[in-house]
C-alpha cells in the first residue's frame, strides 16, 4: 500500500528537489515584492516631473491593488485545475510585459491601465507560491518555509530601492520599471526548468501522464514510486469557491478575511506612501526612497523571525502580537520625528506589519486541504487586497487634505490593532 504524499514529505529529510522548489518559489516572490514597489519609489519623481497631486497617485496605488484582487480571487483559483507551475509561469509573464511598459507612461490613465495589469499577475503569484511551498515542506516546519518563501518580497522591495535610490535622479523614472521588466524576463527559463510542480496536485487532480509525472518527482525526492494513481476525489465541476464558507471553514473564514483586510489596508498604506510621506517631512528624495528600503529590510526579518516563532510558540498568537506590536508603533510614532532613531521606526513597522500579515498566508495554507488550497490562499489574499485598495486611496485623501505624518499613522493604527485581535479568536482546528 503507497504511503500518501503528506507523510512521505511528513517523514523524510527535505531533499534538494524541496530546497529547489523554495528557493525558486521564494525569487518569485522577490519579484513581486519588486514590481509592488517600483511605483512607491517612482512616485515623488512621478508627482515632479508630471505636477499630479496626492489623489492621483492613489488612484494609481489602488489600480495596482485592484489588479492583485482581482487576479487572486478570480486567476488564482484556476491553479487547482491547471497547476501551480503554469500559473506561476502565466504570472510571471503578465508581471514582465506590463512592468516594462509602464516606463512608455505619459499619463495617469496608462499608470492606472498597467498598474492593473501588473497586479493580475502579482495576485496569482503570491497564492500560487504560497500554496506550492506548502505542498512541498513537512507538517512542523510549514509555517516556516511557507512565511520564508513570502519574506522574497520584502527582500525585492529592498533590492529594488537600493536601485531605485541610484537610478531615478540619474536616469529618471522610467528607468526603474525597465530595470524591472527585464529582471521579470529573466526568470521565465528558471521557472520552466527549476520549478516542480506539485506532487499533491498529480495525485489529486490527476491530469494527463499524472502517474509518470508523479513518479519522477518521486524517484527525484528518493522516495518509492506509485504502481498505481490512488483513488481520485470527487471532481467538481467549478473552482470551489463556495467551499471556503461551507462547515467548519465558513467562521473561520471570515476571521481570517476580516483580519487580512484590515493589516493589508494599513500595509499598503505604508509601502505605497511613505516615500512620499517622508519627502513631505523634509527628507530629500533619496533619502526618503531608503525610508521605503529600511521598512523592507525590517520586513524581511520580521517575517522570517514569525515564521521561526510561529513554529514554537503557535501561529495565531505570534500573528497577533506581531499586528498589535505594530499599532502600538505607530501610536508612538511622533515621539520619533526629527530624531536620529526615524529611519529605525521605519523598519519597525516593517518588521510587524509584514510579519504579520505573512503569517496570515500561512493561516490560509494550514487551514484548506490540498484541493483548494491555492483558492482558499487567493480569496484570503484577494479580501484583503480589497482592505488594500482603500488603504492607499484614503491615504491619499488624507494627505492631499494636510493631515501629518504622524496624525496618518494615528488613523492606520486602529485598524492595526483589530487585526490583531481578529487573529488571536481564529477559530479553525487546524491553525494552533
């Protein structure tokens, strides 16, 4: 009798098959967290160079967080019939096409359309990822890799800036979105000869040459092949959307979909803004691009320090002292302004902010079984990029008004807070 996929991957050594398909799932996400924040760092440029006010550019936050909605609740899904690997193929593609276009922009209308674009394939590559490192790691060290393969993006972001800085008052705007095109491009070959598709997905979807396909991967891992495909689930005729409201996962559902859109409103608030936030408080503009940086550079350990305590000490209580933590920050924000410290605030709240709502990823991994698993991580994602949407554009609103630095950060704080409070009553058996 075949041992199942789970306890084979539950069981065993990772092997460098594994190792390969996170690291590969984990440059990924560096692109992502790149093609996200190429426009925060291009937008005080933007707003000279074209004389756009605040509103407009939250138009254009918000165009590109539509975009991430949209194609996690609705391309995302479709992972679970075509594959992980195709979809992060697919994402990539729309990712690199879009991006460099937006450096031919002379308007807000064409950063508004292609913003959107981008977004579409960000959307579907954070899910995907998300699901196909869960798919390949063992049960006690899950919460780890899956919050370790999405702490790319912060490390993106931070490459990025470090360019952004060097590049944009030399080269002017543009040039960054074509450095980030081509870096998108790049990595279509890697995918299509690094990346291995998900052995759940051959055994449960069963596609055509399932059994071969899953042996080689098998016999890559060093583990026993299959003589036989095991019994295949009931198959169901639509992306089971309705699936993530049926039973036992419809409360906890909510919670993490409330959560989710109340950390990502204030998240995309800061990464879409405080450049701009840090120009208008005095900085220079290189300066105020390493603002954006050292959040990143917070992020990134933040999220692997989560997933490391996370594993320890339970995912719903690291996430919610993480996301109040981060309120708490923010409260206290004025006591920093015009000191030596500000920049070390900055990457502060990185480290909370984006540890935290990492985290809720690997709630959404934990929580649905493997046949719609990439949904369930889309729709988590997808809810609360709707949170993220208006983040942004009430930020700019907010800031076109005259409101401070420090009276925004007193406004985001409370929606902070109550992620973290949603977070500790998750109520599903299988997040601890």
């Amino acid at each position: 009798m075949e041992v199942s996929p789970t306890l084979l991957i539950d069981q065993r050594p990772i092997s460098r098959l594994q190792y390969a398909t996170v690291w590969i799932c984990f440059l990924m996400n560096m692109l992502d967290g790149m093609d996200v924040m190429v426009i925060s760092y291009a937008a005080p440029a933007i707003a000279k160079s074209w004389n756009v006010r605040p509103e407009a550019l939250g138009a254009v936050f918000s165009s590109g967080l539509f975009g991430m909605t949209a194609g996690a609740l609705f391309m995302a899904p479709y992972a679970d019939k075509i594959g992980r690997k195709a979809m992060i193929m697919l994402s990539a593609l729309i990712m690199g096409v879009s991006i460099y276009l937006t450096a031919l922009s002379t308007g807000i209308g064409h950063l508004i359309i292609y913003r959107f674009i981008s977004g579409l394939g960000i959307g579907c590559m954070l899910a995907s990822t998300a699901a196909l490192a869960s798919e390949y790691t063992p049960h006690k060290t899950r919460d780890f890799w899956v919050s370790f393969v999405i702490a790319g993006y912060p490390v993106g972001a931070v490459l990025s800036g470090l360019v952004a800085a060097r590049v944009i008052p030399d080269l002017g705007w543009q040039s960054i979105f074509e450095i980030a095109g081509v870096a998108t491009f790049v990595t279509l070959p890697l995918i299509g000869l690094f990346l291995t598709e998900s052995l759940e997905f051959y055994l449960k979807s069963q596609p055509a040459g399932a059994l071969e396909k899953a042996n080689s991967i098998l016999t890559r891992m060093g583990q026993p092949t299959y003589s036989q495909l095991p019994a295949k689930p009931a198959r169901q005729a639509v992306i089971p959307v309705k699936s993530l409201l049926a039973n036992d996962y419809k409360v906890p559902t909510i919670q993490l979909w409330s959560a989710l859109f109340l950390a990502f409103a204030t998240l995309y608030f800061l990464t879409s803004w405080i450049p701009k936030l840090a120009t208008n408080a005095g900085l220079s503009m290189k300066l105020a691009i390493y603002a954006g940086t050292v959040f990143n550079v917070g992020a990134f350990f933040g999220i692997t320090i989560q997933g490391y305590f996370s594993s320890r000490f339970g995912l719903k209580r690291t996430i919610g002292l993480y996301l109040i933590m981060t309120g708490v920050v923010m409260i206290a924000f004025r006591f920093f302004m015009g000191s030596d410290t500000l920049l070390l605030v900055f990457g502060l709240l990185g480290f909370g902010i984006q540890g935290g709502f990492v985290g809720l990823y690997a709630v959404a991994a934990r929580m649905y079984p493997t046949e719609f698993r990439t949904t369930g991580v889309g729709w988590a994602i997808g809810m609360g990029r709707l949170g993220g949407i208006i983040g942004p554009a009430v930020g700019g609103i907010l800031i076109g008004m005259g409101l401070s630095m420090v009276t925004n950060f007193l406004i985001y704080a409370v929606p902070t807070i109550f992620a973290g409070i949603m977070t500790l009553y998750i109520s599903s058996k299988k997040v601890s």
